[in-house]
C-alpha cells in the first residue's frame, strides 16, 4: 500500500483504527503526515465518504489524506471541494500504480 500511495519504502506505516486504516510517518517522526482509507467496493464512492475522509485529516492535523477503492468515485466525489484535501485513487489508478 505504500508504494501505491507514492512513497518510497522505509516509511513507517501501521493499520490504524477509527475510520483510518493506515496513518503514514516519516523517518524519524512520531506524527503522522498523511492517513489512507481503504475501501474495497463494488458500488461507486460518493461524496459523504470522500468529505468523512476531509474531515479527519482536518481533525487529525495531518498533511493529506488518501482514499483508495477497488471500484471508483461518482462525479460529485470527484468534484466535492472537500476532496482538495485528499487524494483519490480509484481502482484502474491502483493497478496502474502497482504495476
């Protein structure tokens, strides 16, 4: 998952809870910089879950977030401004990333 979000290996990284799966930390640091949501759905991604997603990185402090689904994102996601904070991969991008 840390290569497909574009980080290099050797950052810290670990499954998190509360509606974040994973919180990303650079070398050294014991704050993360960036959360990832996962989903592995079927059905298109919203907007609701994609401002969920804004919500915490604005709550958390942290840099960015990520969301990345197996299925991809409805128009309104893609347009949602809340989404400016995060970066949405969708399921043709993860493959092409992990390729």
């Amino acid at each position: 998952m840390v290569r497909i979000v574009g980080l290099s290996r050797g950052r810290k990284w670990h499954r998190a809870d509360g509606g974040v799966d994973i919180r990303l930390y650079r070398p050294g640091e014991q704050r993360a910089f960036a959360v990832v949501q996962c989903k592995a759905w079927t059905n298109w991604v919203g907007a609701k879950v994609v401002r969920e997603l804004a919500e915490v990185v604005s709550g958390e402090e942290v840099e960015t977030g990520y969301f990345v689904t197996t299925s991809a994102f409805t128009r309104d996601a893609l347009n949602d401004r809340a989404a400016q904070k995060a970066t949405l991969i969708d399921g043709a991008e993860f493959v092409r990333r992990f390729n």
